[in-house]
C-alpha cells in the first residue's frame, strides 16, 4: 500500500491560495503561513496531516500528492472543501527501493 506524508493550506479562493503560493516562493515558511492562512484543522499543526495511504483523500489532492514532485509546493489543487497549496514531505510503498551501487 503506497503511503505518503504532507502539510497543506486550505483557502476558499483560488485567487488567495496563488497569493499565498508567491509568499511561499519568496521564502515565507510553509508552517507558518498555515498555521496563519489554512481553514483545516490540520492548521494548528502547521498543516501536517500526517501520514494516510493513497485512495483515504479526495482524488485530486490524492493525485497531486501521489503524482507529484517531493517537497515543493504542489497546487493550487481543487476540491469541494476549496483550494489546497501540497508539500508531500515523503512517500513510500508500491515500488522497489533503487539498488545501491557499492563504492569502487
């Protein structure tokens, strides 16, 4: 079962969820702009939602967290509860880990 961790930001408009995306860009920390934006409860931990398996959210956020890059801000991504900025700390689960070489 594919697993995956990540923070979010929650708005009600896309307009503030790209306004909130440039502050981010700028080097404003993903934390706190959601502990001071973001209308989830996830909020009070600075976004994190912990770590849920692929198919528990809503298709979109699970595609954007699933599908996309680690550890940059994925979005906005579009569900009924409103628009999302993603930060997918880590994912693991459903593929092979890579072989290591040995060092010559």
């Amino acid at each position: 079962m594919k697993k995956a961790c990540a923070q979010h930001i929650l708005v009600k408009t896309e307009k503030e969820c790209l306004e909130i995306k440039e502050k981010l860009a700028k080097g404003a920390d993903f934390g706190q702009m959601a502990k001071r934006f973001s209308t989830c409860a996830s909020a009070k931990r600075s976004g994190d939602l912990g770590e849920f398996s692929k198919g528990d959210m809503v298709k979109s956020f699970d595609d954007a967290v699933f599908k996309g890059e680690l550890l940059t801000v994925l979005g906005p991504v579009r569900t009924k509860f409103g628009f999302h900025l993603i930060k997918v700390l880590y994912r693991n689960g459903g593929q092979a880990p890579l072989p290591v070489s040995p060092l010559s």
